[in-house]
C-alpha cells in the first residue's frame, strides 16, 4: 500500500513537471514562477505572457525602474527620455519640476527653430523630408515600439531611432513626467492635445488684444459687420493679414500634431484579450479612454484633411489653384499642395469670379 502511494505521488510530481507552461519554472513542491522575460500575476501564475522586452525578470521580479503589470509602468522616483532610462528622478523639486517640463520645452524649441528658421528659408524641407521624417517615425512607432527599443538592454541605435522619432512627431510625452505625477494614456492625450489649445491661444490673444483696443477707442468700429470685415478680408481688412496669419501657424501646428494624435486616438481603441491597453499593458481600458479618443478623432483627426480637401476644391474653383496671396499664409499644410509663389491671383481662361482686391 505504502509503495502505491509513493509510487503516485512520484508520477504526480512527475506529471506536474513535464506540464510546466511556457515562461514558468516549476519544482517538485508545486512552487511556479516566472522565467525571465515572462510575466505572471503572482497571486494567480498559472498564465505565462511575453513581457515587454527586458523589463521582467525571474521570480515575478522587474528591472530596476519598473513595475506593474506585464513591467509596463514606470515606477515612482524613476523617469525615461524616449526609451532611454530609467533614471532615478532629481532629489529637489526644482530638479523634478525641471524634468517634468523638459519633454514640452523641447518640443516647442524644436517647433519654433523649425518654423522660424529652416523652413523659412528652406520651404522645401517641408516635403521632401520633414513629413518624410514623420511617417517613417509613425510607422516606426506603430511596427516596432513592443519589439524594439524598449528596456535598459536595448541596443543604442534603437533607442536614439525611438527618441529621434519621438522630437520629429513632437511628442510631449518625450521626458515622462513621472518624477511629479502619474503619466497615463489619458493624460499623453490630454497634454498632446493641450499643445495644440495653447499654440492657438498663445497666436490667438495678441490679435484678441488688437481688436478690443481697437473696439474701445473706435465708436464707429463698433458694428458687427465692420469687426467682420475688419478680420475676414485678407486684402482690405485693418486686422485681415495678421488674422489670416495666425490661423496659417495655428493650421501649421495642426499638421504637424495630426500624426501622432491619429495614432493615439486610435490606440484607445486597441485592448489586449485581458481588457488592457495593447499600448500601455498596465493599464486598463477605460470609458474615459474611449471618450477622449473619439472626442480627438472627431474634432481634429477626422476635420482636417476634410477641411483641406474642401479649402483646396474651392480656391481652384475660384482662382484655379491655391497659389493667391491669401492661401499662401493661411496654412503651409495647404500651400504646399498647390505649390507656387504668393502672386495675384489669376482665373482660368472664360472664367469669372472674385480676384483678389
């Protein structure tokens, strides 16, 4: 009877050990855990998942600067640039505060010194290789940012593709905050979305400014139809071709966000079998999520090349291309579909309609 019994427990033992799962360590006392670079809830191992490369470790341990599901977030008092890091966050709140503001200082400082001084001069760029730059950075994000480029063993040459990628879609999530707040999906798409609001804001209030004082000191401005006009026609208005040439900067900063606030919106939608996101596995998938990434695909996503085919359609029925003065500064994103100088506009032969005043 005793042989019996020893002989089924060691077959048991046996049993459990050729039926290890994939990613698990097993022993003959029935402990399980996880194998390096695999992931399992340690008060439930019974499922073994890929991890993000190089961030789990053995014994449901992360790397250092990791925690979380499936090693995903980064932890309290660590920081990454891009895919570089983590780095252990600054000891004083001057230090954090600076590493929480860093990542949208340098997307501004890259979007001014494209804006004011290569593009300017080099109007070109713009096509040939600036959307050029973006695309292979979106298509490098959308392919490779699971396989590559992430964790402190990656290879450098992709780390500083993920970074390059990351300044040339001015993502404001390049420095991760995490020093002074959690830095979830909803908040990267809030504070992208914030640097478009601000942008405009920041064109916007100037001009407000003008016409207010202008308002005040001007009886015979007061009339909604001279504020209309005053605003509205680029050739005769008072404030016309400083309107016109702030919403071009404001239209520009769209174009370049529109990449990167596409591939999030959309990613609120990508939820892994577990109802995580397949973007941020830490976290679940929200309504909140859901709500801000329609809300983004349907005030800016899906807007604006509507509006840029609908402009573009109208100014070649009118002037037979978009090469009149006032499409000129009223958005690179439509000047260099029509190309050609800002010269007065003329009308295909047999063709009546407005010409520019």
């Amino acid at each position: 009877m005793l042989t019996r019994v020893a002989l089924l427990l060691l077959l048991g033992n046996t049993y459990a050990t050729c039926h290890c799962p994939t990613g698990a360590a097993c022993d003959n006392n029935g402990t399980v855990v996880n194998l390096d670079d695999y992931w399992a809830d340690p008060d439930d191992p019974h499922e073994f998942k890929k991890c993000v490369p190089h961030r789990c470790r053995a014994d449901f341990q992360c790397e250092r600067g990791y925690s979380g599901r499936m090693c995903a977030r980064v932890s309290d008092g660590y920081y990454e640039v891009s895919r570089f890091g983590p780095y252990a966050c600054p000891s004083t709140k001057a230090g954090r505060a600076l590493v929480a503001t860093s990542g949208l200082l340098l997307v501004v400082l890259a979007f001014v010194l494209l804006n004011q001084l290569v593009l300017p001069k080099h109007p070109s760029l713009q096509i040939g290789f600036f959307h050029a730059a973006q695309t292979v950075a979106l298509l490098r994000k959308i392919t490779y940012d699971r396989d590559f480029g992430q964790g402190s063993r990656a290879g450098g040459a992709a780390r500083l593709a993920a970074l390059l990628g990351d300044i040339a879609l001015f993502d404001v999530g390049l420095f991760k905050p995490t020093c002074v707040a959690s830095f979830g999906f909803a908040r990267q798409l809030l504070l992208q979305l914030g640097v478009v609001v601000i942008g405009a804001f920041v064109v916007s209030v100037p001009i407000y400014a003008r016409i207010l004082t202008q308002l005040k000191k001007d009886a015979y401005y007061r009339s909604f139809a001279r504020v209309k006009a005053s605003i509205t026609d680029f050739y005769k208005g008072e404030f016309g071709q400083e309107v016109f040439t702030g919403l071009g900067k404001i239209f520009h900063l769209v174009d370049v966000q529109w990449p990167l606030l596409a591939y999030k919106a959309l990613c609120a939608f990508r939820c892994d079998a577990d109802g995580y996101l397949a973007s941020s596995p830490s976290e679940r998938c929200r309504v909140q999520n859901y709500v801000l990434g329609i809300v983004c695909l349907l005030v800016f996503v899906i807007p604006v090349p509507l509006i840029q085919e609908f402009t573009i359609r109208r100014e070649y029925e009118l002037w037979g291309g978009v090469h009149a003065p006032h499409v000129q500064v009223d958005g690179a994103a439509l000047a260099r579909l029509g190309a050609g100088p800002a010269l007065d506009p003329v009308l295909p032969a047999g063709r009546t309609g407005r010409r520019a005043r």
